[in-house]
C-alpha cells in the first residue's frame, strides 16, 4: 500500500529540503513578529501592555511546557516507563489548578512584573535576589540544554552534509531567537508561540496519521494497537518505586506549580492577560488540553516502536533518537517535513521566551531599572535591549560549552542539577504565603544553597540509607521543605535579620 511516503518519497528527502521548510517557517514567525512589535514600547515588552487574549495565551503554552526535548524523548520512553509519564501529566491539572486559585490573584493584587518582588515585599532585596537567582541559573542552564539537544538533531541531520561547523548552526539559531523577540518581548511571543504550539500540536497529529497509514491502521486501528499494547500501561502501585503513583501524582503537581507557578518564564505570559480572571480563564484551558496532547506524544511512541519492529529497523541506543530517525530516514519526505517542523516549533516555543523572561528578571530584580527615575526612558529601554542581547550571548557559549563537553551524560546532569534549583523558589515562597515568620539578610542564600545539597547527597545514597527506597520526583517537595524549615529555625535563633522593618507579613489570599 502506498501514501506517498515510502521510498519513491525518500528519494527526494535532501537536507536542502528540510533547510529550506524551516526557512519558510522563520520567514513566517519573523513576519508576525514584526507586525505585533511594530508599537511595542516597554509595557508590550515586558507585559504586553496586560492585553492579551487568554485564549492566545493558553494555546502558546502547549508548546511552551512541550519543549524539543519532550518532543524527541517522550514517545521514545514508552518502552522503558510505559505510559507511567501520564500520571503525572495528570498532577499537572491539580497544578494549574491551584496557581489559578492562590498565585495568579496576589501576582495581580501586587501588580508584579517580575513574580520574584513578592519575596521582595515579604522578605527584603536579598531574598528576592536569591528567588530569581535561582530562576536565571536554572532557566539558562535548561534552556541551553533543550536548544543543544535541538541543535544536535539539525546538525546531525541537515548541516553536517553541508559542512556547517556546530558553532556556526547554534549561532544561527539564537540569531534568529533575536531577530523576533528583541523589539516585542512578550506582546510578540504571545503570538508567536501560539503559532508555533499549532505547528506542534499538527506536528505529533500528523506524524501518528503517517505512521498510521503506513501501518495499515485507521483511526480505530491506531487506538486499538495502543490499548493492547504491554508499553501503554499506565498505574504502578509499587511504593518503593520512583514510578509509583502518588509519588508521580503529586510530584506533577508540586512540579507544575513551582516549575510555572514560581517561574517567571510560564507566569510572564500569564500576567499579560487583562485581568486574573482572564489569566485563570487561560490556565484552566490549558490546563485541560495539555491531557489529549500528551496522550498523543506516548501512543505516537507505541506506534513508532511498532513500525519499527515490524520494518526490522534497530532501535537507536539512545532512544531519543527514535522518532528523529524514523521520521526522518524512513518513514518519507512528509514524515520528515512534519518531524522538521514539528520540532522547530517546539525547540523555539519554550526556548524563545526564555531570553525575554530573563531579561525581565534580571532588569527588575538586580536592575531595578523600574525605579530608575534618573534614567530616561530611551536609557531605560537601550539597557533592557543590551541585557536582552547578552543573555543570547551566554546561551550561546553555554551551549558551545555543552558541546565541548561531548558527552550526553553531562547534559542529564545538567537537566538534574537545573531541577533542585526550584526547591528553594518553593520554599521561599510557602514560606511567604502561609507563615508570618519575616527573614532577611545574608543567610537566605546560604540556606537556600544548603537545602538541594543535601537532596542531591540523598538522591545519591537513598537506596542504601533507606533501605531500598528510591527517590523520584518528590524530591523536588523534600527540597521545598528543608528551605522553608531552615529559614524558620534561624529566623527563631534570631539569626536571619530583617533589613527593612517596613517588610510586610504574609499577603492575604
């Protein structure tokens, strides 16, 4: 049977193609950036001026928490964790749900710009310093990590039958990040991601409906080879399992709410919504869609592994490198033209607002540049361009760095060590919300340094200290909890001093 996606189609797969589809892409992305930055003053870029629609705002977060790296590793994990990834896909919805109903108010009651002045209003400079610390190290560290794996898929597959050196590919792709998130900042990136999140979500619909054809399966055939399959099991009721259900239950949750509630790079977007009904309006949409989009990622892998054992093709030792390969070396020109951009879309959707988000950060929290009253606004606005430009510098010899380094063993360590820097964020901010305890000065840091210290030393030793138990996501909670409980025993020992008597006590809710 033939779809026009076999060999005959192969044949006419050159990297000049896929070169040339993302080319068209980018021409498209950076016509609506320039149309939607055109009058983009400070107030568009940094908030878009509270005036985007929450509809807009909820389709561009699919692609922003999908990111390359979930694009490319989801469905090639099936066959290792079954579907178990979607039980805390389901912790994602009690997330969304609480940042709606406790963070998104007192974000909009404060009128932050950046979330990390409520730790500035609670607790003094230092502590806000420390939250978005935290925020700018994970967040680079991350970011550079998800374009290197990105990067890699393009380098392997397109630039090196053109001689393109790495360095050169990367360049080109944070030069492209800059050419449309510069001048718009966030009134552009609303729209933009939500284009890119409709290229995404056709990108893993498509590509089942090619996998699909080539198999012989209509629709009903496709959902009846994921429900027979062993790999689409969901539940593990074993406790001392990472995988066991509550652990990963509530672990989305805690992760949703401390890796988007407590981040500036989710949260920004959101709090350019109008109102806090309309941003709840736009998490709970999300909220509510990110279930089917992530059904379609883990049965997509059940059907890949099945082409693959069906057609004798080995499976890649990393399986990463599953849905890439197929895609792109055999499944035909339409499969890797969906792959292609499938991929971009999601690459560029939660790695683009990473520079605007951290611009942000750094120009409100160590800046302060808001209440620079001796600067004018053109001086205002040239620094917040210049701040925006070197972040795009640092990505880039991160991720130049990542390279260097040549083993995809330090780019797991770096997605772990990025993880443990939102326990404290956690901490901070539980603390601020349901404690009166007031803390300052010098210690914050060394406390929320100390806490993921002593988690990584467990993650390290549980099996052998605990008897057996094993560490998953709940870390991130123990983590929380170390902060919060050391700042409240120093703050009781009176070592943590308050350096402004005029901070406030917990805001009410």
């Amino acid at each position: 049977m033939s779809h026009g996606f076999g060999e005959d189609a192969q044949a006419n797969m050159t990297p000049w193609l896929i070169l040339a589809v993302a080319g068209v892409y980018f021409g498209v992305l950076c016509t609506i950036a320039w149309w939607t930055g055109r009058k983009a003053d400070a107030a568009g870029y940094f908030l878009g001026n509270r005036q985007s629609p929450w509809y807009i705002v909820a389709f561009g977060l699919i692609g922003d928490s999908l990111s390359g790296v979930t694009y490319i590793s989801v469905p090639g994990k099936v066959a290792v964790d079954r579907f178990g990834y979607f039980q805390m896909v389901l912790g994602y919805v009690l997330g969304y749900a609480l940042i709606a109903e406790v963070l998104i108010p007192m974000y909009y009651r404060l009128n932050l710009t950046s979330i990390y002045g409520f730790l500035g209003e609670r607790f003094g400079s230092v502590a806000q310093k420390t939250g978005s610390g935290f925020f700018l190290l994970s967040r680079m560290l991350g970011a550079a990590a998800r374009l290197y794996l990105a990067a890699n898929v393009f380098q392997k597959f397109v630039f090196e039958e053109m001689g393109v050196p790495f360095f050169v590919t990367v360049s080109g792709i944070i030069l492209l990040m800059l050419a449309y998130t510069l001048k718009g900042g966030i009134r552009t990136l609303v729209w933009t991601d939500s284009f890119q999140s409709l290229f995404l979500v056709l990108g893993v619909v498509l590509s089942l409906v090619i996998i699909g054809g080539d198999l012989g399966l209509g629709v009903g055939g496709m959902v009846t080879r994921v429900w027979e399959s062993e790999m689409s099991g969901v539940f593990n009721w074993d406790w001392r399992s990472p995988g066991y259900f509550w652990k990963q239950f509530l672990s989305g949750a805690a992760i949703t709410l401390v890796m988007t509630g407590l981040d500036q790079n989710n949260m920004q977007k959101s709090l350019s919504c109008p109102t806090p009904g309309t941003a709840k309006k736009n998490l709970y949409s999300f909220a509510l869609v990110q279930v089917p989009v992530n059904l379609f990622f883990l049965s997509l892998g059940v059907l890949l592994f099945g082409y693959a054992k069906e057609r004798g093709v080995a499976i890649p030792t990393s399986t990463d490198q599953l849905f890439p390969t197929l895609a792109l070396q055999h499944l035909g020109t339409w499969a890797a033209v969906v792959f292609v951009l499938g991929l971009t879309a999601a690459t560029f959707n939660s790695a683009d607002s990473v520079l605007t988000t951290l611009t942000t950060s750094f120009c409100f929290d160590f800046l302060g540049l808001e209440q620079r009253e001796d600067l004018s606004t053109a001086q205002k606005d040239r620094r917040r361009r210049w701040v925006h430009f070197g972040f795009a510098m640092l990505l880039l010899w991160v991720i130049v760095a990542f390279k260097a380094a040549g083993t995809m063993a330090v780019i797991d360590l770096v997605f772990k060590l990025a993880s443990f820097t939102y326990g404290p964020l956690l901490g901070l901010f539980a603390l601020g919300l349901a404690t009166r305890v007031r803390v300052g000065g010098p210690w914050v840091p060394v406390v929320c340094v100390a806490a993921p210290i002593v988690c990584w030393e467990l993650s390290q030793h549980s099996a052998t200290w605990l008897g057996g138990y094993k560490f998953g996501t709940e870390l991130l909670l123990l983590n929380g909890a170390l902060t919060m409980s050391g700042l409240v025993l120093l703050a009781r020992r009176g070592s943590l001093k308050l350096e402004d008597s005029s901070l406030k006590e917990a805001p009410r809710l």
